[in-house]
C-alpha cells in the first residue's frame, strides 16, 4: 500500500465492468454481476451502528483528517471508508511502473506458489498494519481473511491480500474495485468514500489466489452474521 495525496481517488462509476474468463494459470475467474446470495442492503442494516473497537481513528489518506473507526460485530469487524486502488503485486498489462506511480512488485500475503498476489485478477483488501491504534492480527484477521467489500448495492467478496500504513485505511485491488464498478486506474480511479468493508475473523480463504473459495466461504459467513443477533 502506498500514501496517497489527498484527493487523487474520483467518485465511483455506475456502470459495472466485468472482465470475461482469463487462464485459470494465471488464477483469474470469470467475474459475475453479483457475487453470493445476500443484498448489499441486508449486510449495510448490520453496520448502521459502530460498537468502536480500534483506539482511535484513522485517515483515509495521508492529508486527510482521522474520522475512520474500527467496528466491531459478532465474529467480524468493519469499517467504512473510501477506496484506494492498489496495484501492487505481480507486474501485468494493468499493474506496473507506468500505469501505478506507486507500484510495487511485491505483496505482504503470497499466492500458494509462492507468487505475490495479482492485484487486476484477484480481489483483496489491503488492511492497515499492527499499531497503537489496532492490532488487526489480535483481532483474527490475518492474511486470506475473508472480506466483503459494498458499495452501493454490490457485494464483492474478498480476502485480505495486504498491508499498509498503520494510520491510513481504505484501499482494495484493482479487480475489487472493477467488479464493485468503481474505475480501477491505479492513478486517477477510486471511490471518495461510500466503500463499506465487512472483515470475518479467523476465516482464512485457502488457497487464498482462489476467489470461488472466498465467494463461498464469504456467502456462508455473511449468513451466519445476518442470522446473529
């Protein structure tokens, strides 16, 4: 993850943009309009209220003020924020030098070949690292946690694929933010804010390339928080 300067990251889009089947060597699968069986609007009546679980508050980028607080629920935490792209990871068409002035060729959490990530083909979210203000390991999110992202009214399940600053939060892959419709250009895309991320504990997606695994696993626990008083 990197720092941003404030305001880089536009309005979210409305036009959903799917990408077709890629070659299953290169870990991608065919991206559906909607991912699992639970509306977005359900999972947002769940996080109307914020029960603080984080210190303090974080950023959302380097220049902006702390607002974002950590939430806690029954067997997840959440917080709502905005959506940088990250493009970090294995070096593609869309995720390199030229197209991300912040690239890395590098992930904090690996494929089960060893690889970084791929941020264009694999969504993930990137969580802030361990500090003062929460300690996201403590809390039974660690690399390949599952993860659903909303915004408006798509769900896109995820798994925690990176790590980041330990006061900035908000940034999510290039595909996350593809398939939730959200432009994904490392540089100029991103969503301002009305980006909702729902974090299951001690859920790990194994192996944690396989976003069929994250959708099911996502789906069921999704369920089972609906269900939780």
């Amino acid at each position: 993850m990197r720092l941003r300067p404030l305001g880089l990251a536009t309005a979210a889009g409305t036009v959903l943009l799917c990408a077709t089947a890629l070659a299953a060597a290169q870990g991608d699968t065919p991206r559906r309009a909607r991912e699992g069986t639970i509306p977005a609007a359900d999972l947002l009546a769940k996080v109307r209220t914020c029960d603080r679980v984080s210190a303090g508050l974080y950023r959302t980028d380097a220049e902006s003020p702390a607002t974002v607080p950590v939430c806690g629920l029954e067997g997840a935490v959440f917080w709502q924020a905005d959506l940088d792209v990250d493009c970090d990871g294995q070096r593609t068409a869309n995720c390199n030098e030229d197209r991300d002035p912040w690239y890395q060729d590098d992930t904090a959490y690996h494929q089960s070949d060893g690889r970084p990530l791929r941020a264009d083909t694999l969504p993930y979210v990137v969580v802030p690292g361990n500090s003062a203000l929460w300690d996201p390991a403590a809390a039974g999110i660690a690399g390949g946690a599952v993860v659903a992202v909303i915004h408006g009214d798509r769900v896109e399940y995820a798994v925690v694929g990176d790590t980041g600053p330990k006061e900035i939060i908000g940034e999510a892959s290039y595909a996350t933010a593809e398939a939730l419709g959200i432009d994904p250009d490392p540089a100029t895309g991103g969503a301002e804010s009305g980006v909702t991320y729902i974090l299951f504990k001690e859920a790990r997606v194994s192996p944690v390339e396989s976003h069929d695994a994250a959708v099911a696993l996502g789906d069921r626990l999704a369920r089972q928080l609906l269900a939780a008083n």
